[in-house]
C-alpha cells in the first residue's frame, strides 16, 4: 500500500511540474464569452443513497474585467448556468420497501475572482427546483404506491476550478440549499471550458 502511494504521489508531482513548465505565464480564467461544463460527484445530502449525487452544469460568461485593482489587475467576471444534478435513495422499514429518486434543476449566478494564476475562485447564489418520484412497497409486494413531489431551491455556494491547461481543470463547490438542504454540501470533479 505504501508503495502504491509513493508511486502515486510521485506522479502526480512529475505531473504538475512538466504542467507548470507548459504553462508558464499561467491561464486567465473566467473570461466574457466563456462556456464552461462541470461534471461533478457529491456527497449525497440525505442517508439511505443508492448512489453519490451526479450533476452537470454549463456557464457562460456574460462581462469579465470590471474590477481593476493594483495586485491583482483587471479582474472579476459575472456568469449565469443551469445545474441539473441526479440521485437516488432508498431503504427497508418494517419489511416495507422506500424508493425515492430526486432531480434537482437549477439557474446559477455567478462571481469569479482570480487571486492565483491557473485557479479561479467563485461564489453564486441558486435557485431552482428539486423534483421527486418516490414509490413504496409493502412487505409481501402486493400492495405498491408511487407519486412525484417537487419544492422550490434557493441557496448560495463557493468554489475553485484549478485549470491545468486552457480547457480542462478540476473544481470543487461547496453548496448550501437555503429550504431543506437537498443538494449535495460538498461535490468535486471536473471542468472543460470552450473559448
């Protein structure tokens, strides 16, 4: 195990380093006209998940360079997107079965500030709408009910993207649903931008 980790760690150090060497006037990020995709997994919100929470969101960058300050120059970019994330849950109670599969679709403001070359730190607010289909079974299966259900979203989150090249990066968000907390707290994964 220690040697897998060695081998590991030495890697990714032999990675960032021929990275760096590539890129070495480092990479604006969150520029106007931007469209950026995010592919993340998160920590589930709710126990009893079948599976983490998997989302996609998509940004476009609308202005970028309005703030002009003397350490970090030109600087700051406003985004607008849409978030759809997907997981499910289920347990056994009782000999009964409980299903519940859970949507989440979201539009996203966001403000980016870049203090570090590569990394662009962010925070937004967002709001949506969490749509469930949940069933329930009975212990001897012959009695089943199934529905669907939905509640209004409206949160804040934070983050970084670190991108190891103009394209492509990793990003992690923290996330915070101001209603019932039905989105994940913690989700990581990774970004492609398009220019």
């Amino acid at each position: 195990m220690k040697k897998l980790f060695m081998l590991l760690a030495t890697a990714a150090v032999l990675f960032f380093n021929a990275n760096a060497q590539v890129v070495k006037e480092g990479i604006k990020v969150a520029q106007k006209g931007d469209f950026d995709l995010g592919l993340m997994i998160g920590v589930p919100p709710v126990q009893n998940a079948n599976m983490p929470t998997i989302s996609a969101d998509l940004s476009w960058g609308l202005i970028s360079g309005f703030i002009n300050t003397k350490t970090f120059g030109q600087n700051g970019a406003i985004d607008l997107g849409v978030y759809y994330g997907i997981t499910s849950y289920g347990h056994k109670e009782f000999g009964e079965k409980h299903g519940l599969l859970q949507n989440c679709i979201l539009a996203r403001g966001i403000f980016h500030f870049q203090f570090i070359e590569n990394l662009d730190t962010y925070v937004g607010i967002l709001s949506g709408v969490n749509l469930w289909s949940w069933s329930w079974e009975d212990s001897n299966g012959k009695n089943k009910k199934n529905g669907t259900d939905s509640k209004a979203v409206f949160g804040s989150f934070l983050g970084a993207k670190y991108y190891f090249t103009e394209k492509f990066g990793v990003k992690l968000e923290f996330e915070g649903d101001f209603v019932e907390g039905n989105i994940p707290a913690v989700a990581t994964g990774v970004t492609f931008k398009f220019r």
